[in-house]
C-alpha cells in the first residue's frame, strides 16, 4: 500500500534547520541580558562588599601593628568602600556597553 503524500526530502530538511540555526546565531540582545542582569548585579554587590571587608581588614591589621587603634581603620574602610564602588562601576559599565551584549568590538565601545 503506497502513500500519496510523500514524506519532506532532505533539501527542505536543511532548509529548515538552517533557518533555525541562523535565528540562534543572533539571539535577541534583550532576551540574553535579561538572564544575565541578576548575575551582574550579584558581581556588582560582591565587589563593594569585598573592597569593604578588605579595608577594614587590612586598617585592623596596620592599627595593631602600629598601635593606632581607630586612624587606620576608618582610613581602609574609607578607601576600600571608594575602590569597591569603582570596580563594581567599571564591572556594570563593562556589563552594559554593547560589546558585552553581542555588538560590534571595532568600534571602539568595548573597556
């Protein structure tokens, strides 16, 4: 017993799956950052957090060593805090510019 219709050949087979290959080439700038913007922010929190931690750490340590009890503390924590907020700054400038996001490095947008 013989079909009347016949089944797709392999020319519209890799018709087809190339189409589908050329839309996951390009993804939607949109859709993939929107995934991305929870872990950005993440980093963005670490960092302050880390340059905070470190200051204070590295105050208490010089201020036992030097016997300068409060002065060097505030001073790290001053300075960790500022260099904190510049690498998370730096980070989700790097995390917005469009080279993050797919487009075009020669044009000089990428850090």
């Amino acid at each position: 017993m013989a079909r009347k219709d016949r089944p797709p050949s392999f020319e519209e087979f890799d018709a087809k799956l190339e189409k589908l290959r050329e839309q996951r080439r390009a993804p939607p700038a949109r859709r993939r950052r929107r995934g991305l913007a929870a872990a950005d922010g993440m980093q963005a929190g670490i960092e302050v957090v880390a340059g905070i931690i470190g200051g204070v750490l590295l105050g208490y340590g010089l201020d036992s060593w030097f016997g300068t009890r409060p002065l060097l503390v505030i001073v790290f924590f001053l300075l960790g805090s500022f260099a904190g907020l510049l690498n998370a700054y730096r980070h989700l400038r790097r995390a917005g510019s469009p080279a993050a996001e797919g487009g075009d490095e020669a044009n000089g947008d990428a850090v």
